[in-house]
C-alpha cells in the first residue's frame, strides 16, 4: 500500500520544540500589541505611542533590548525545523513526490489564512511572509547544517549592509528634500527633479514622523465602525504586502529558518546537546547581543527616538537580534534537558501546539480592546500598561491550552488547517475509535501516518 503523509501524532511530538514554539509565541505579543495599541509610528517612538514619560521610554529601550526581533527569530527557527521535520518524515517512509504535494498544499493555505487575517483582523500578519518564505525551503532540505549556516551568515550580513545603505538613502532623501523644501518657500520655481526630491521627503516624513494630523486621521479609523478599521487597515496590508520578494523583512525570517534547520541536524533543538554546550552558547550569545543592543538603545534615547537623527542607528539589529535569540533557545533547553520548571515547559509546550489558534487569539482580543467596534482604547493607554493586558492573555493561554489540549488533538485552527492539508477531516477529540474521513466522505487507513519522530521530552517529563 502506498503510504501518504498525515499529522503528527500527540504522543510522537517534539517536546522541546513545542515549548520553544509556546515561549516565541507569546513573546511575540509584547511587540504585536504594541501595534493595536498606537498609530504605526508609534512603535518605536513614543511621542506617538504612550507619551514621552520616562517609564515609556524605558518600555522602548528594555523591549528592543531583550525582545524586539528575537521572538521572530525563534519562531523563525521553528518554522523552518518544522517544515523540515514534516518533509524528512514523509521522504523516510516512502511518500516520494506526496510529500511535496503535502508540504506545498499546508504552506499555500497558510498564505491564504494570513491574507485573510491581514485583511480582515490584523494588518501586521506574519503568516503570508512566512508563506512566501517557506515556498523558498523545500530544495534547501538535504543542505548541510554547515552550509545552512554560512548562507544564513551571509544573509544577516548583507542585512546589516543593507540598514547601512538605507541610512545613507534617509540622509541623501533628507539633504536634496529639505533643499527643496527651502526653495519652495522663498517661490522659487522647482524643476521636475526637485519636485520628486520634495514629494519623496514628504512621504518620507509622513511616514516615520507623520504630522497631529496624519496620526489623528489614522486613530480616528481605528476607533470607527468595523468598515472604518477595514478601509484602514487595508491601506497599510496593501503597503506591507507589496514589499519584493527578497525585501530585507522577509530575509530576516529566511536567514533564521535556515538557523532552524541547521539546529534541528545538529541535535540543538532536540536537547541533545550537552548541558555545557547550551551553557557557553547562552552565555556568549546574550553578553554579545544585548551588548549590541544596549549601544543601539543608548543612541536612541539620545536623539530621543527620532528616526530622522537616528538614520544609522539599526544597523547593528540583525547582528544584535540574533545571538539574543540563539541565547534564549539555548537557556530553554538547559531547563528541557534537565527537566526542571515542568509545571511551565509543559504549558509552554501545549502553547506551541496551538500556536495558530493562540496567534489570531492575540489579534481578534487586541482587535476588540483597541479598535472602534470594541472597547475602542487605541491611543488611550500609556504604554507601560499594555503589559499588564499582556500578562493577562499569557496567563489565560498557559492555562486553558493545556485543558484544551486534554480533550482535543488539536486547536481549533490547526485542526482546520491540517483538514484541508491533508484534504481528510482529522479526527478532533482523543481516542474517538473511528476512522477518519476525507472531506469526500471516504474512510482513510489512519495507519498511513508519517508525520511522526520520536518523542524529545525532558528526563521524567510527561508530555501533554
């Protein structure tokens, strides 16, 4: 009989990288709220988001250091070692091209649930990039983890000269604009070159340090009616999404698959490492990038976080980001390993299962809290308090995961996703005792599964 790739099964999951999955998930929200939160050029400054009280300022500095960035970069990780683990497993039991069909069929649907998602809930999706992204990985499976490495090197590098070149194109934009500027207003007549120069540093200006007016406006379709928030948000998906192919913000997360599947050969993210060497990688990885970080932060709080005076001032991001996400992985499976904080890696690990549904939990709440057909709080809340919302969902999602997960093989979100994957109803609840059924309403073998490894939980661990 010919095998054909299915979901994995609970008992035949990697514990570590569910956990790993859970803590990105969740940190990710510290920035996302950020989003719902205040107009977009208040996410890195708080003249437009929270005020320029100290405690906000603080909020900016500490979140750049410690988190902006790196919870993608693990989730990135993730993304990509699953993606691998998914089409290795497939490849090991004989699919041969079913694996193919499977995995391009799971990632386009993924783009089509971040569309829908960018459109109708939340403009700053990530998963229609990281669609586009992992349409790129299937060729890069059988890679080395050297290779993998270096080409993930070579990226953040070429990252990093490409924030060098965008700080002197700000500069260049700047310097020819406001000359333009200035002849205008002595009426003097502009030629079509200097009219483009001044239109260009218009558009500049009303996007990193858009005038009350523009920030108004924007707050203002926030805090409407379900249409306003649609028109509004539709504007900025259509800006997010028209970014190239190989844009520097879809390379970020490119690089760090790469790390992903690198990792996961190498045994990184399965724990099998020893204690020692995750205790020299944490420690070197985060003394280098929060150092990093810390210069980058100090010169922002310098030119009080003007992103026309700070036009260099993220060149270092991709060379500071990563280490500090490489030092939390690492931290985490020292805990994974010894099998210590099981009251949390396990709800951790039952977050990562449901990562999709707890990620659009995150926009459809925030959506309601700060957007006109909720609570409308958009502009309203300094932006130290937003934490305490944070603190909330993480502590309803720690909680009701786990209980969920008891009665049910999966979320709400993934199992429709994986119905439509694998084009067969998934059985929802554990131990129904009946065969699945296709959406055609045929019974499939349930033996046919290949979405299975053997199980990575910690030394006297139980896994969810």
């Amino acid at each position: 009989m010919t095998a054909h790739a299915g979901p994995v099964s609970n008992a035949d999951r990697l514990y570590s990288i569910d956990a790993l999955r859970g803590f990105a998930l969740l940190g990710i929200l510290l920035m996302n709220i950020v989003t719902f939160a205040y107009p977009e050029a208040g996410y890195m400054n708080p003249a437009y988001g929270g005020g320029d009280a100290p405690v906000n300022k603080w909020a900016i500095v500490l979140q750049y250091i410690l988190a902006e960035g790196k919870m993608r970069g693990i989730f990135s990780m993730m993304f990509g070692a699953s993606a691998v683990l998914l089409i290795t497993r497939g490849e090991t039991k004989g699919a041969g091209l079913d694996i193919a069909d499977v995995y391009y069929r799971r990632t386009l649907w993924l783009g089509l649930f971040g569309i829908v998602h960018a459109f109708l809930v939340w403009w700053g999706d990530i998963l229609y990039p990281y669609a586009l992204m992992g349409l790129m990985l299937f060729p890069f499976r059988k890679m080395s983890p050297k290779w993998l490495l270096i080409l993930a090197t070579v990226q953040i590098l070429l990252l990093t000269g490409a924030g060098i070149g965008q700080g002197f194109d700000l500069r260049e934009r700047q310097k020819k604009g406001e000359a333009a500027m200035a002849l205008e207003k002595e009426g003097r007549k502009l030629t079509e070159d200097q009219k483009k120069e001044l239109d260009a540093w218009k558009e500049t200006l009303k996007s990193v340090k858009p005038s009350p007016e523009d920030v108004k406006k924007e707050v203002d379709a926030y805090r409407g009616n379900y249409l306003s928030v649609l028109k509004q948000r539709a504007r900025q998906v259509m800006r997010f999404h028209a970014m190239p192919y190989w844009s520097p913000f879809n390379w970020d997360m490119l690089s760090m698959m790469f790390v992903g599947i690198a990792f996961l050969k190498l045994g990184i993210l399965t724990a099998e490492r020893s204690f020692r060497f995750y205790a020299w990688m944490a420690a070197v990885s985060m003394t280098f990038g929060v150092a990093v970080n810390s210069v980058t932060a100090w010169f922002m709080m310098r030119q009080n976080f003007d992103p026309i005076a700070g036009a260099f001032n993220f060149v270092g991001y991709e060379i500071g980001r990563v280490p500090v996400s490489i030092a939390y992985m690492a931290l985490l499976m020292i805990v994974v390993k010894a099998g210590a904080l099981t009251w949390l890696t396990s709800r951790l690990s039952a977050v990562g299962q449901m990562a999709f549904s707890n990620y659009i939990t995150h926009s459809v709440v925030c959506g309601f809290l700060f957007y006109g057909y909720g609570l409308g709080w958009m502009g309203q809340l300094q932006r130290y308090q937003l934490y305490f919302i944070v603190l909330a969902i993480w502590t309803a999602q720690l909680i009701v995961s786990p209980i969920w997960l008891r009665h049910f093989q999966f979320g709400p979100l993934e199992w429709g996703w994986r119905s439509l994957t694998y084009w067969k109803r998934q059985p929802m609840r554990h131990h129904l005792g009946e065969p699945e059924v296709s959406l055609a309403g045929t019974p499939v073998d349930s033996e046919d599964n290949l979405e299975t490894v053997p199980a990575a939980a910690p030394p006297d661990a139980k896994e969810n």
